[in-house]
C-alpha cells in the first residue's frame, strides 16, 4: 500500500467547513459580546450561535452528523479558524522517527494554541480483528484549554475519494501537566504501542492506533522533536495538479514536518 506524504491532502475542516468565514462569523460575536472563551468546551457549548450552526450542520437522517461528535468537531474547527495556524502534514520519515525514536520524559510545548496535525496516508490505522472495520487515520485536530491546561484531541479516520464525510474519534481531554511522561509511558496493556493489528500490515510499515494513550504519545513525540530539532518544519504553498488516482490536495498553506536528514 502506497503511503502518500507528498503534499498536504484536503483536510477535514475544508471538507466540513467550506464556508468557514460565514459559520464562525456568529460564534465569535457572540463569544465577545458574552466573555466567553470558546477554547473552553463547556463555555463554547453555552454559546447560542453554536446550537444554530449545529442545527444548520447537522444531517437530517441523524447518524454521527447529527450526534455530539459534530459539536466536537465544530469546537476544533472554530478554534484552528481563529487561531490561524497553518496545518502540518507529518511525513512518513518524520513518522518513523516519533513511532520508534528513543524519547525520555521531558517537557515539551504545542506549537499552537490548536492546529491539525495529517499523518501520512495509509500508514495509521485504527480498528480491530473482529470489531469496527478498520479505517486508515488521515491526522488530528488538538486545541488547548489554556485555563485548566488541558489538551483536547479529536482524531479524524476514513477521508476516501468514494465517501463523502468522514468519521471522527474524541479523545478525553488530558491534563498538560503529565505531558512529559506521555512521551515513553506504555500504553497498550498486551503488546507495544503502535504495532499493527492488521493481518500482514507490519510488512508493509504500517501501524495501529487503539488507544488515547497512544494518540497523546504520537502527538507529544511530534512536537517534543520539532521543539528538539530532530524532526524539522518547513513552510509550503498550495499548487500542481495531483496525478491521476492521487489524494485531492488541500487548497491551504502548509508546514511539513520531517526529519532533517530526509531527502
């Protein structure tokens, strides 16, 4: 299977908000007018604004578009809309380095206050022998509750050229404070993290995502290298045309994040 890191692919917040200027228009007034925080969970829910877009966003046959998840992802997508941080798209050294890299406890910080982290395409997986299909992780948006230091997490799975929506996986939120032991705390109570579940995908350098440990053990590794400068950042611009049965490109700037020593 062929891992795809050669450009930024269309990220779930264009595929859900392609209007984005005009659906937060409402929340950030509303917010000020209130005083209200919306990097807070609680505070952001309590705005009406957010009950009429949720409303307006919402699938009327019901399913995960009209479930709590929508809430959570509009809550991330409001705050990466206004924090303005480009998305970072993880390429596929950069991702063998934070999956088998030697990391000790340490404190790191994010890069911003949210932001949307892509993995490359294909090489995570999340799902289990016996259970849900597995579906491939296109990244994760993380937001950071600056009051209570809390780091918010929702993962993002199943972005296909022959689905339309996508399906999207919370993570409860995590206290920054023990940040720095999520970098080499075992996660997985039978077997090491990340290794894959998928009958013959270790072959292929592929890896498995099954619990919130493992999501904050990814991310905190990301970032505590590219705070270190073992993995590098660069920015990028969009443009090119994608080959025929390649990945839909984002129409958004970028940063890519990859290993110094990376061609």
């Amino acid at each position: 299977m062929s891992l795809h890191d050669d450009y930024l692919r269309i990220t779930p917040f264009e595929i859900a908000f392609p209007d984005a200027d005009v659906v937060f228009a409402p929340i950030r007034e509303e917010s000020v007018a209130r005083g209200l925080d919306p990097r807070d969970p609680h505070e952001f829910t309590l705005l009406g604004s957010v009950g009429s877009v949720l409303t307006e966003l919402r699938d009327p046959a019901g399913g995960p578009a009209g479930s709590a998840e929508l809430g959570t992802l509009l809550y991330h997508g409001y705050n990466l809309h206004g924090g303005g941080a480009r998305p970072h798209l993880l390429s596929v050294a950069a991702a063998r380095h934070a999956v088998d890299g030697r990391f000790t406890a340490s404190e790191w910080e994010l890069p911003h206050g949210a932001g949307y982290l892509q993995l490359p395409q294909h090489m995570f997986w999340m799902g289990s022998e016996g259970g849900d299909a597995a579906e491939s992780v296109d990244g994760m948006f993380w937001t950071e509750e600056p009051l209570r230091k809390i780091l918010h997490v929702l993962l993002v799975l199943g972005i296909r050229g022959d689905r339309e929506g996508f399906t999207v996986v919370p993570v409860p939120g995590a206290p920054l404070r023990e940040s720095g032991r999520w970098l080499e705390e075992e996660a997985r109570d039978e077997g090491p993290d990340f290794a894959a579940t998928l009958p013959g995908s270790e072959l292929a350098g592929l890896h498995s995502i099954a619990t919130a440990g493992e999501v904050l053990k990814l991310l905190a590794r990301v970032f505590s290298a590219m705070a270190g400068g073992s993995l590098g950042v660069g920015e990028r611009v969009p443009g090119g045309e994608p080959a025929p049965g390649q990945p839909i490109p984002s129409a958004a700037k970028w940063c890519r994040i990859e290993a110094p020593h990376a061609p």
